[in-house]
C-alpha cells in the first residue's frame, strides 16, 4: 500500500517545520532500490544553476507505475482504455500491463535500443503508447512523446533535435471518426533527417503502409520473438526519464527535460493529494498523451499510485456531446479530468446531453491547461456535477512536471477560476516589475522562489538557453511567464502568459513559431502572429500577413497559407484568421508594437494607448478597418 496525503494542512505544517521529513514522505511513496539520503542539491543563481533531488537513491520508474500492483492485484484494472467508435472498450489487468510492457522493452532491446537511447512515440490514444512510455522506463531509454496533430516537418525537428534512434508509431490514429496518417507522416519525417534505425508500428486500422526493410517492424509480429520477461534496470534518481518539446517565445520548441525519481515522486503525491482516488476508483484524464497532462495524470502519476487510469482514443464531441457523460455512467467514472476548452464547447450544445447521463460516481472535477472563465466553471460544477462535485483548477506547466497551485476536494468552492493555494512544498511569489514581492493583494509575475522534485532539470541539449529561459528575468527564482493576481485571503489567481504564446484548445502554442511558418510562404515578406479571446478555445491564432512586391493576394492565398502552417507545424495550429496588411505598426527603430496588434484582434481599438512613436501611424487606421472585414 502506498502511503497516502491528503491533507494539505498537515503537510504544509510540516513542510514549514521541517522540510526535509516533508520531502522524505514525498519520496517514500516510491519503491526505491537505493533509497535516497539526499533530499536535494539545488541552486537558482544563474551562474551556478543545477538542480538535483534524491541524487543518491536508485530506482526504476515501470517498476514503480507496475510490477509492484502487478504483484499485490494482478486481476485489477490498470488501464481501461476507451475506443473512439462508441461502445468499444477493454480493460488492461496489472498482470497484463507487466506482461506488455516486458515484451515492448525487449523488442527496443533486441534492436539494440537501451540506457540513455532516445526513443520517439508518435502514437494514438492506445494502450500501447503507455506501454511504449513504460518500456522505456523499463531499459532506461529516453521517451520523447510527439503529439498527432504535429507534421511531418514539426516530427523531424524533434527527431533530430534529440537525436533520435527508434520510433514507436502507429499505421494510422482514429480520432473522432476520422484517421491520422501517422506511419505515412513517420515516413516523411524520416526521409528528411538520419539516425533512425528502428520503427516499431502498431496495427490499428489496418491501413496499407509502406515499409523499410530493415528498419520497419510490425509490433504484433515483433513481440513474438522475444522473451516474455524483462529485468528492470536500476536507474540514477536524476537520470532522464522523458525528453517533451514545448512551444516558448522563440521559434524553436524546446525539449524540457525531466529526471526520474524527483519526477515521479511529484507526479505521484499531486495526483493522490489533488484527486483523492483509491484503489478501485476510476480516474479519467482526458488529455493526449502527446502533452505533459498526459504524461503526469494518464500515465505516470496514477499507475505509480496504482489507480486505474483511463485511456480516451476519441474526442468529447463525438458521435455528440454526450460523449464524456455516456462513459461515466457506462464504466461508473469517479474523477473526470479535462480542460477547458472541452467543457466550453460541450456547453454550447446544450445541457441535456449531460443530464441524461447518470453521473452519480463522480467524486472529483479537474480542469487544466488554461484559465477556466467562471461560466465554465459553473456549468462544470453545477450541471456536470449537479452542484455536488468539487472542482479542482490546477495550475501547471510542462516545465513544472506535475500540479504547483490547485484547490483540493473539501477546500470551500466559493471561487471560480481561482487556482487558490501552492501545494505544499511550493513557495510562490508575484513580483513587480523591479522583482520586488507584493505582499497581500496585487498582481505580479508568478515566479517560484524554491525548487520542487518535479521541476524540468534542462533543456535537451542547451543548458544556456533553460537559464536564460527561466532565471534570467528575476534573479534567483523560476519564472513562470504567468501573471497572477493575489487577492484579499491570499488565494492566486492565474491571469495568463505575459510572454508571446498563447494557448489555443489547451494547446500551447509560440506565436513566433507560426510566423515562421507563414514567412516560409514563397508570398509572404513578414508576419505578426497574435492570440484574442475565441469563445470556445479559449484564444484564437490571428495572424498579420505582409506580401512580397510582386505578389498580390487572391482568393485561394488563405488557404495556402493555412495549409502552409499546417505542412510546417501541424493541424494544431491552423490560423483562424489570416489579415493581409500593408504593413505593421512599428517603432521608429523597427520593433513590431505586439501591444497594439493584439487590441485591433481583440476589437479594443478605443484603448489603443500611444501610437504617436510608430514609424508610420497611419497604418494602425488601415488595420483597424482590415480586422473589421475579418470578425
Ligand atoms: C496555462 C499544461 C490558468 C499557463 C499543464 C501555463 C493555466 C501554461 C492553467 C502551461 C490553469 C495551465 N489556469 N492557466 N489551471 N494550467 N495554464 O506547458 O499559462 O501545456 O503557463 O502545461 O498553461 O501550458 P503547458
């Protein structure tokens, strides 16, 4: 038995009192081989970062999320898995889940794949992804996941970014009733960049796909040549675990790196302390595994607590918008885990959807990945929850590796949108623009002025650009790019990125990435890429385009560009509007004026503020006029 913490007053008390017990506890929720002396090692002072937790304790992570429920309750569910055509499901034992992920791990380790190897999962909601993740728990290589929804191009760069030597995809991913061509995507990516020598398919559709002898093995074909057991291999607490590219404010993604045993420990005490669940219990992230929520709350965080996790394949909106509610009743779902931007477009449909569903096993309502607006959260607590289920909004981000600021169940549910208080062990402040702490109310930037085990340990690959990222703009803390505000009883409010990306369905997105993209358009001179408010996702990409002389727009030129976007990055971040301009409010000395093109999107054009420093300040009038075409 795990031991469990839910009480956050007892655990902050102790934190206060004396932090190393507290972290201890954290740690001994895991199985360790060495256990840990250490607690931690870290610094926050640019010139000497590192940070280092449970140095000296040994462990492995599959051993953790499985062999150990696989050996107290093998007949238990691990993972239910949840097919997108509805009324498909099955049910994963803890045995089983051994049994899968040995074989997986042995199939990388007859091909050679093994500590330290970076491993690319290119994969739909299937078990296998977990199983794919856990396996290289298992030999000690290093997951690096990558969404669906990404190209061809955006799969090569991470590729060849981690440098690569297998990939784990599918023939084709189904989602919503329709079919990703992710092998065919594989297949392009590979023939841009080298080093891959292996590519492990998984049969879902049984699409024809082309295949490279040599290098492209079916799994079900593969598993059976191997042994059924797999030894684990002892890991260092700060070896890496999983390599994950998030978007920043420059064009290239970054691979944030997270280590093993500070990690899981996180990800294992936030989802007992936040969700509450019980062997038994049933617990639904509906996230992608292609993203930190995925990795943290599908797969890591509750197998390591032996809960069983659901693995969703479809979308909330398919065949209706009764989708989530019909499979809480069908499998008695206890905890519904999902973002925003779903809950949003599942209000719009109307509440009878959601009512004709019994919901009575719901016990916990989460949301996460973008500010919640207090409509949503009502409608979430009040007809999801028939005004009975707790909410928990959960602040977090992929670097932080697990939840930092979040309510718990039976915390007063009097704020909607407040992500309320820091776990405990997590020291926040919000600074001013001088990084001086506001203390009592105010807004500030959100900065984190101590480590935790589940914080990034670096960028894959460029430790400078992680200091200079995290450290540089307020000395000595971890800063968020969040704002928040503080109110009265000391409760945090998120009021979102205060740097240039912006958060569309959930997903996180770099407005400059997309401009690459565009400018890569044989047309396009130049391109300003900003986020306003959109009802459903939350924040919509609206994008200036600037033609080359020559070129002129045309009736198909949006179109192009949108695929263009699409080709470069992937159907995630597909513009909404496209606004061919003229030119771009600049300063005298050639800097774009962000500010002024995000209040034309957003159609606050009374509160432009000073445009009298623009280089040209007539051209402001030209794109006020050009956006009101396009709303
Ligand atoms: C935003 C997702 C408000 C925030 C786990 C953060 C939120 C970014 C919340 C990280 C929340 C996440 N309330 N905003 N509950 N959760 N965010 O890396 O701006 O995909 O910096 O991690 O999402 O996004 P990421």
């Amino acid at each position: 038995m795990i031991k469990t913490s839910r009480d956050r007053m007892t655990d902050a008390a102790l934190f206060e009192e004396a932090p190393d017990v507290f972290w201890k506890g954290v740690a001994e929720r895991l199985k360790w081989m060495t256990l840990p002396s250490e607690i931690s090692d870290v610094s926050f002072d640019k010139d000497d970062l590192h940070i280092r937790w449970y140095a000296d304790g040994t462990l492995n992570v599959a051993e953790n999320c499985v062999d150990r429920h696989a050996e107290a309750r093998p007949d238990d569910t691990a993972i239910l898995w949840i097919g997108d055509e509805p009324g498909t499901s099955k049910e994963i034992s803890w045995r089983e889940l051994h049994h899968e992920v040995c074989h997986m791990a042995n199939v990388l380790k007859a091909r050679g794949v093994g500590r330290g190897d970076r491993v690319i999962l290119y994969m739909p909601m299937i078990p296998e992804a977990a199983y794919a993740m856990l396996a290289c728990a298992r030999i000690g290589a290093v997951h690096s996941v990558v969404f669906g929804g990404f190209s061809p191009e955006a799969l090569a760069s991470r590729i060849e970014d981690c440098g690569a030597v297998a990939v784990i995809t599918a023939d084709e991913g189904r989602r919503g009733g329709k079919t990703v061509p992710l092998k065919a995507n594989v297949d392009a990516a590979l023939a841009r960049v080298s080093g891959v020598r292996l590519v492990l398919t998984v049969q879902v559709t049984g699409k024809d796909i082309h295949f490279v002898h040599g290098r492209d093995y079916w799994w079900h074909e593969a598993r059976e040549e191997v042994p059924t057991d797999c030894p684990t291999e002892e890991m260092s607490a700060e070896d890496p675990l999983f390599i994950l590219y998030t978007s920043g404010s420059t064009g290239k993604p970054k691979g944030v790196l997270h280590t093993s045993g500070g990690y899981l420990a996180w990800a294992s005490y936030t989802h007992d302390m936040i969700f509450q669940c019980d062997p038994g219990d049933v617990y639904w992230c509906a996230a992608d595994v292609g993203w930190i929520t995925g990795h943290s709350y599908i797969v890591y965080g509750p197998l390591a607590n032996g809960i069983t996790t659901v693995m969703f394949e479809g979308v909330p909106t398919w065949p209706d918008a009764g989708r989530f509610w019909a499979e809480i009743e069908r499998h008695k779902v206890n905890v519904l885990y999902t973002a925003p931007t779903a809950i949003r477009s599942l209000m719009k449909d109307g509440d009878s959807f959601v009512t004709k569903y019994d919901r009575s096993s719901l016990k916990v309502l989460g949301s996460v990945g973008e500010p919640i607006n207090p409509e949503a959260w009502r409608w979430y607590h009040e007809v999801a929850g028939d005004g009975k289920v707790p909410i928990v909004d959960t602040w977090w981000q992929t670097e932080t590796g697990g939840v930092l600021i979040s309510p718990i169940p039976g915390d007063p549910m009097t704020k909607p949108g407040a992500a309320t208080k820091p776990m405990p062990g997590i020291k926040t402040a919000l600074l001013d623009q001088d990084a001086k702490p506001i203390e009592g109310a105010g807004n500030g930037s959100l900065v984190l002025t101590s480590s935790w085990p589940g914080q990034m340990r670096t960028v894959y690959g460029d430790h400078q650009r992680f200091i200079d990222t995290y450290f540089s703009a307020f000395p000595g803390n971890y800063f968020t790019s969040d704002g928040a505000r503080r109110d009265e009883d000391g409760d945090i409010w998120i009021t979102g990125r205060v740097d240039d990306v912006i958060n569309v369905s959930g997903h996180r997105m770099g407005t400059a990435e997309v401009e690459s993209a565009l400018v890569a358009h044989e047309a396009v001179a130049e391109a300003a890429v900003v986020g306003y408010p959109h009802d459903i996702k939350g924040q919509g990409i609206w994008c200036y385009v600037i033609l080359k002389a020559g070129h002129t727009s045309h009736d198909s030129l949006g179109k192009e560009l949108r695929q263009q976007v699409r080709t470069e990055i992937g159907p995630v971040a597909t513009p909404d509007v496209i606004q061919i301009a003229p030119g771009l409010p600049k300063t005298r000395s050639g800097k774009i004026m962000r500010r002024i093109l995000r209040k034309i999107a957003e159609g606050e054009t009374s509160s432009l503020g000073d445009t009298s420093t623009l280089a040209e300040p007539e051209i402001v009038d030209v794109l006020i006029r050009g956006a009101e075409g396009e709303r």
